[in-house]
C-alpha cells in the first residue's frame, strides 16, 4: 500500500520531536542483561487481522526487512507470537511502517488468553522504537487500540529480546538431558525411544548422510552444518517399512527444523531444541497422542476425520496414512478427485483437488490461496485468511491437516506444503543451538 508523501513526512517528524517523550515512558528492564539473539524470529505469529494475504503476520517475524505485517484499518489490532517456551522479555524492538501505533502495550501471556501489560504508551511516535520491559510469559503481543494515521497498523519487524531464561518441559518425557556430549560440529541430536515398550533399543534405528545406527549402538549425532537434509528413523529394522523423518537446514551456529505431515504419517515424533542462551521449545505430537497404541491413532483418525477421509486410514495401513494429495481417492479418477472443485471455483481458482492439497500447479507460488483454501477460509476476507479461529470450519477442507493439528504440541504441525503460512505450522530456529531431541514413538 502506497503512502502519500505527507503522511510519511508527519510520521517521520512525530519520531523526531517525540523521541525524548518516548524515553522517559519506557520501563527500567536492564538491557544490559538482554541477549542479543531475536526470541521471536521465525516464531508461529498471529494476528486480529491483515490488510490482505500480502501482508501476513509471520512477515513481521521473518528477518526480512523487506517483508511486513499489515491490519486492517481499525482499532483495536493486534499481533502475538509464540515465543514456544515460558521466556524472560527485557525487550521489544518494533520497527513501523508510516501506519504506526498512537496508543499500544506490549502484553505477556502463559496461555495465550489471560495477558499482562508490560509496556504502554499513548504517545508512540512511529519509526523504530526500542522498549526496555520486563516481564515473563510463553506469548507476547503488540495491542494496538488507537492508530497514528487513518491506515491500520504496520510494522517492518517485531523482534524480542530475552535474559535467556525459559521454562523447559516439567514431563519426564525428555529424560536426563544432563548427560548429553556437547556438539564438535552444530549441536547434538539425541534420539529417544517412545514406542512404550513395544520395540526395544537395539531395533529403534536412524540414519543421516549415509550414517545408519540403532540407538542402542549410537542415540547422538554430532549434527554439521548442511543446506537442507533429513534424518530418518525405523522402527524393527534399518530398512522397515515403519518409517518418518524430520527436516532440517543447519547453518554454523542456526538450527532450522521442523517435523512434517505433508506426505504423510508414519511415526510418532517430536522434537525438542536447546540452545545456549536458554531458548528452549518442542514440537511434534502430543504426549496423549505418543501414548496411545499405534491401532488407537488410526482409528482415532478415522473417528474423527469426515467420510470423505476414511479410507486415508485404510490404504497402506498398517505402514502409513498418507497425506489426500499422496492418495489415488483425491487424484484425478479417484472417488474424490473433485472434493475441492466448487469451492475453488467460487473463489476464481482453476485447480485440481491434489493440486490444491499439495499447494502444486497454479498455487505453487501462491502460500495465500493454497492455505485458504486447505482451511476453508479462501471465501471470506483476507483480512481473516491468518485467523486460526476461522480454520476447517466447514467442508470442504483439508481435514487431514485438521486432524495433525488438533494432536500436535501447541496445535503446530504441516499438514500440507503451506501450512506455515500464518505461523500454523511446527518449524522452529534458534541460532547457537545446543541439543536437539528428537522422540520417535509407535
């Protein structure tokens, strides 16, 4: 959106005379005890609403400076991130765009429900402001209730500053943690086995680059850095079809990872990054979910999912459930080939059921429409394409991505190829990374 050339003008003299005001209204957090790594980067983001699918709130948390989150053109807005673990936050640094908060707070939260102020203004100024709070909570927003121009609210970046202290998990589900090696490379990799007795150690397997042991023999990789790989893991055997894998880009001191349901289910797993400054989160399925036999997922899955996804269950059971796109019901010839059809060409989409699953063909490069229409969101304004409220309300949807979602640590999971889009999905990153658990279950 186009500003005019007066109104960023007025925003960039408000900054200027307003800078002094703005100091003497900021909290006494230390800032010397602040890390300097970004907690909220590449964190699952949210907001009241986006201008449009171009602006969506993951942008303001994407360490791109290029990149923005923009509301609607109302008041109150807001945009939370889930900063994945219970952190100390000693600083917010917000980075507007000319459509700039007046009046705001900077709020923390446990649950994402009850929130705390630890910061307000009602003279903010715009341009890039530096907060020094103090405050704790696993989530945090910007609440925006009154605008500096006639626009809604816009911010280049939302980054958060941390002492490093966060809460790890209480569950004894990780295990010791205190007698992991410590990483010549990246970070180590410790693999655990959470199949509840059904397989022992010696036939819990996993392989990277060539590199194939039972954890019995080796549960730690000594993870370098590499551009893009995946780590595999079996169950029985080296080479059993009961088999899943997880993602990742490992930079020399950044873990970038996620685990994945996008062609489809074949393990429990979940993972569990520590890094050095106390960032400490975990992804995956759920502890009730890893729990459960492997026959009482399935069937849950069935239980749970529309008709039209039954037999997602059936196909290549007991070995997998394979993502609609992956399966021959939803591709064309199969029974549900046009599941998607209608609704698609309601909103001027022209694409196949696999296609719009798979986000492939003419939605290969359009992460908006695809997860709209995935969510069952594409009707309604875009401004609410990035509202997990509004997700898998009715038919048809991506149930499947429903059903991964709903027993996923936190409700973060990819269920299909753009299911980050709005922080839905489970990729997490932290520079300076210390271990990485991963736990494969049955």
């Amino acid at each position: 959106m186009k500003r005019p050339a007066a109104a960023a003008l007025s925003v960039l003299l408000a900054f200027c005379t307003g800078v002094l005001v703005l100091t003497g209204l900021q909290g006494t957090g230390g800032a010397a005890a602040c890390g300097t790594a970004d907690a909220a980067l590449n964190r699952p983001a949210t907001a009241s609403s986006v201008e449009n699918g171009a602006f969506p709130a993951s942008a303001a948390v994407d360490g791109n400076a290029g990149t923005r989150w923009s509301s609607a053109f109302s008041d109150p807005q807001w945009i939370q991130v889930d900063l994945g673990s219970r952190q100390e936050v000693c600083q917010v640094v917000l980075n507007w765009e000319a459509a700039y908060g007046k009046s705001f707070q900077i709020q923390v939260s446990d649950n994402g429900t009850s929130w705390t102020s630890i910061y307000s203004t009602t003279t903010g100024t715009g341009g890039a402001q530096t907060l020094n709070v103090s405050g704790s909570g696993r989530y945090i927003r910007m609440y925006g209730t009154v605008r500096g121009l006639p626009y809604g609210y816009s911010l280049w970046s939302f980054a958060v500053h941390t002492t490093g202290g966060t809460t790890p998990p209480t569950d004894d589900f990780w295990g010791d943690t205190s007698t992991i090696p410590p990483a010549h490379n990246v970070l180590t990799v410790k693999v655990l086995n959470r199949t509840n007795g059904k397989y022992p150690d010696n036939q819990v397997f996993w392989s990277f680059n060539g590199q194939v042991h039972s954890i019995a023999e080796q549960p730690y990789l000594d993870m370098p850095a590499n551009s893009a790989g995946r780590m595999y893991f079996y169950l029985g055997s080296a080479n059993s079809r009961y088999q899943d894998f997880i993602e990742f880009t490992v930079g020399p001191a950044v873990f970038n990872g996620n685990t994945t349901r996008v062609d489809g289910f074949g393990l429990k797993l979940a993972m569990r990054l520590h890094a050095k400054d106390g960032y400490d989160t975990e992804v995956g399925e759920d502890r009730a979910t890893f729990a459960e036999d492997r026959n009482a997922t399935f069937q849950k899955f069935t239980n749970e999912v529309p008709a039209e996804f039954d037999s997602l269950a059936q196909v290549e059971a007991p070995y997998r459930i394979p993502s609609p796109g992956n399966a021959p019901i939803f591709q064309p010839g199969g029974a549900q080939a046009n599941y998607f059809n209608a609704y698609a060409s309601s909103v001027g989409v022209s694409a196949t059921s696999q296609q719009i699953f798979g986000c492939a063909g003419p939605l290969s490069q359009s992460a908006g429409m695809c997860s709209a229409l995935n969510r069952h969101v594409a009707h309604l304004p875009q401004s609410q394409w990035s509202d997990p409220a509004q997700f898998y309300k009715a038919a048809p949807a991506n149930y499947y991505a429903k059903f991964w979602h709903d027993h996923a640590l936190n409700k973060l999971a990819y269920g299909f190829p753009y299911d980050d889009y709005a922080g839905q999905s489970s990729f997490i990153s932290h520079g300076d990374p210390q271990y990485l658990l991963v736990a494969v279950g049955w």
